[in-house]
C-alpha cells in the first residue's frame, strides 16, 4: 500500500501505544510503527496480552496491527523510513546529581536525538510527546542542526493530556489538542502537518496554536494546577475531621461555584500516578534554576501535603485499632493509583503499605488489574500476600483499607466480608467509595477522609 505518510513513535509506553494506536485507526492512510528498546515490551505489544490495560485499548490495537500499525524494536531503520517521529520516552525525576529528587532527567530524550540525526538521510519532522522541562526543544534542535546539513530537522512540542483509565476515550474526543511550533516557515508547515493528521478527528476548533516553549511548559502547569486541588481538598480534609464538618458536603458546596468546579474535589488517600509529584517537582526545579524560591516553594508544598495526606491515613488507623497494627492482618483493597489501570507507579498504596509493615502489620492485598505491579513495589513475603478474590483477602483481617476507587469494590457484599473478619471489624476509606452509613449499620466501624469517624465503641 502507498502510505501518505510513515509516522514513527520511539518509545512504546502508556502514551506511546496507544496514541499510535488511535492515529492508526483514524489515519489508514498513514503507515504508524511503534519502536523501544525493551524487546518484551514489543513482544507484548505484538501478542494477545497487551503490555498495558485501557479500557477499550486491545480492539483498537488487533483492529489496526499488521495493517497500518506496527511495533519493532529496530529503531535505527524506523528512523531512516520515517517522515514525522513522535519522542515518546521516560524523563523520569533524577535520582543523582545536581537536581537529584527533583529536575527531570533528560538524557534518553537528547540521546534519541543524537540517534535520530545519525540514522536520518531524508528531512523530518520530530515532535516532542514527553513531557520535558520548558526549552528541552532548544536542546533538541541544537543536537539535530549539529549534522552536515545535508537534512533539514523541525521540531514541534505536543504534549499529551491523557488520564490513565480513559486514555483511549481522552485520544478519541480530546478536549484540546496542543501544538508548539517555532515562529519560521519550516515550524508552521510542520505544525500543519500534524495538525491536519489530528484533523482526521479532532475538531478544528480544539487544535491550539502555541509557541513551542508555552507548549512544553502547559504541560507541566496542568498537571501541578489539578494536583494543587488534590492537596487542597485534602487539607480541608483534615480539618473537617477534627470539627465534625463533612469535606464531601464542602467539596460540593464550593463546586457548584462556576469559577471553581467540581472536578478534581474528591478528598482520598491522595493522588499517584507517573506523572503528577514528577511534573510538580520539575515544575519546582524550573522555578529555582531562575531564582524564583517563593515560587518553587509554593509548588513543593503541593508534593508535601500529599505525602502528609498518607501519612495522616496511616496515623488514623494505627489509632484506631488501639495504637498498634503490629501482627494484625490489614487487607488492602487496591494497589494501582486509580480505578480502570493495573499502573501502581507513585500509588498512595506504596507509601501506606510500607508504613504498615514497618508498623510490623501483616498485609493481605487485592487489586483487579495491578498484582503484578504492585508484587514490584513490595514483594510477596510471609507477612505480604497478593490474593485475587477481595473476598478471600478479607477473611481473618483485623481491618479493611481501600486504597483504589475500583467499581467492583462498590459492589461487593460486605455483610459477608464482615462475617468473615476478626471483631471489632474496622473499615478505612481511602477514597469515600462506600456507603458509610450502610457499612456501619452492617457492623462496621467505619473511618472515612475528611468525615467523621461512625464507631460502635
């Protein structure tokens, strides 16, 4: 088949996949390959058994794959094939060096443009799809003007807004689709270019314009802007337990205001995931690196009432079952950071988790998609169990904590979960999932963020 176009994505992870995954589906005019260096990872890419779960993901991917989608691990001859690359690889925060623990590491970024320049012998347009610190696009560019000149490089910044669990559902009906480009005849018609791709489906009108480096850094803004509310209704969470008032009443009081919304108000055991405290840290980094302190302390502290967040979940249970949790089993409802993913990086489940077994608990977790994961994280032991059935996980366990909002969980019989569990029988809501009301009625006694405690005792 002619192809109009043969677009290439270097890194084949949660973004790289299945954004490649929709451009297949809706441009089957356009050849899509996915490379990596991780050889399994493409294999999984390549099976029945994708190496990530999204909700509508593996029909998309069988639909397309061997017609217009194809995953390898040959990176350097992808290069040389391809017309548009998308750089889809980790910036994880550094964990060495100057900016250890804070500024996001860019060296995959910048040797896969080295790589890129070596392998092109034809112009191409190279678009940033990680979420970089702001100007990363300068480095790229100086890299791939550092060549004979013999090919002509245009680098775009894209940055994805996707949420894990509804990813395929953000790729297909985005609500904007952001796109940076340089103020010069080869950066606007590299912006068009992309842009008429995403116009396959994506209304015109959702496609915005920007400079490359207000792209890269709207990115990180976003993120720090929706994890800032997290804190805040966290925070407010703490003082409606101590004044009996209710933080999901407040939450709903202040979000019927239209200047402020509801979403991103659901008070829980904090927020996770790969990219909200690494985005906010570098937000922070970025801030100091210009001599903007009050600024980056201001950013910082939105990562330290997270962490305080779990903190605080830990200390209420530890108290509530009488100041220790030291040889009582806790079954952990949820190791993955939210519901409809298997991902557990940054979880609050870790943090609380590992709380716990340094408290000497023992451990019985459940989680519908995140097991594999989470053995990761903290590995099976004799004091750590990994149990599929939540029902089985329960049984003979001092407490119960949920630490994922999954549906099944909602949907459980938790008259029978408390026949099975040791007396007093203590609940702990990380997430507001329940009803409370019912649980304690059934015999619980029930602990929810930001709510008054329903005790029998």
């Amino acid at each position: 088949m002619n192809f109009k176009k043969r677009i290439l994505c270097i890194g084949a992870g949660y973004v790289g996949g299945p954004t490649m995954a929709i451009i297949a589906d809706k441009c089957p005019d356009y050849r899509v390959e996915v490379v990596d260096v991780n050889a399994e990872r493409i294999a999984a890419w390549q099976s029945a058994d994708l190496p990530i779960y999204e909700p509508g993901l593996d029909e998309i991917v069988f639909r397309n794959r061997g017609k217009n989608l194809f995953f390898s691990t040959d990176i350097e001859q992808g290069i040389r094939d391809s017309d548009i690359i998308f750089v889809s690889v980790n910036t994880p925060t550094k964990t060495y060096g100057q900016g250890a623990g804070s500024a996001a590491d860019v060296q995959y970024v910048e040797k896969v443009a080295r790589t890129i320049l070596a392998c092109s012998t034809s112009d191409k347009i190279v678009i940033e799809k990680s979420t970089v610190p702001v100007r990363t696009a300068e480095v790229m560019g100086r890299i791939l003007r550092s060549g004979s000149g013999n090919v002509n490089f245009a680098v775009l910044s894209n940055p994805e807004f996707l949420a894990e669990g509804t990813a395929v559902e953000d790729l297909l009906h985005p609500d904007r689709v952001l796109i940076g480009a340089h103020d010069t005849e080869t950066g606007k018609v590299a912006l068009e270019t992309l842009a008429e791709i995403y116009g396959h489906w994506v209304p015109a009108d959702r496609v915005v314009r920007s400079n490359v480096w207000s792209s890269e850094l709207a990115k990180l803004v976003a993120n720090a802007f929706l994890a800032q509310r997290v804190s805040s209704i966290n925070s407010i969470s703490a003082l409606c337990e101590q004044t009996e008032a209710d933080v999901q009443q407040v939450a709903h009081a202040i979000g019927l205001d239209p200047r402020i919304g509801s979403r991103f108000l659901q008070a829980g055991v904090g927020f996770g995931g790969s990219c909200f405290r690494k985005d906010i840290l570098n937000l922070a980094y970025i801030c100091g690196t210009y001599g903007l302190e009050a600024e980056a302390n201001y950013w910082h502290q939105v990562v330290t009432m997270n962490d305080h967040q779990q903190d605080r979940f830990v200390s209420n249970l530890i108290t509530a079952l009488f100041n220790t949790v030291a040889g009582k089993d806790i079954a952990v409802f949820g190791f993955a950071f939210k519901a409809d993913t298997g991902d557990t990086r940054d979880s609050p489940a870790i943090r609380v988790c590992k709380q716990l077994r340094e408290e000497h608990a023992r451990l019985r977790i459940t989680d519908p998609k995140a097991i594999g994961n989470a053995k990761l994280e903290i590995p099976e032991s004799d004091e750590v169990a990994y149990i599929e059935d939540p029902y089985e996980a329960a049984r003979g366990a001092h407490a119960l904590a949920i630490m994922t909002d999954w549906k099944e969980y909602k949907d459980l019989d938790y008259e029978r979960i408390y026949q099975s569990m040791e007396k007093p029988a203590t609940l702990f809501d990380g997430r507001n999932l329940l009803d409370r009301s019912a649980l304690f009625e059934i015999g619980f006694n029930v602990y929810s963020v930001g709510r008054a405690p329903l005790t029998h005792f």
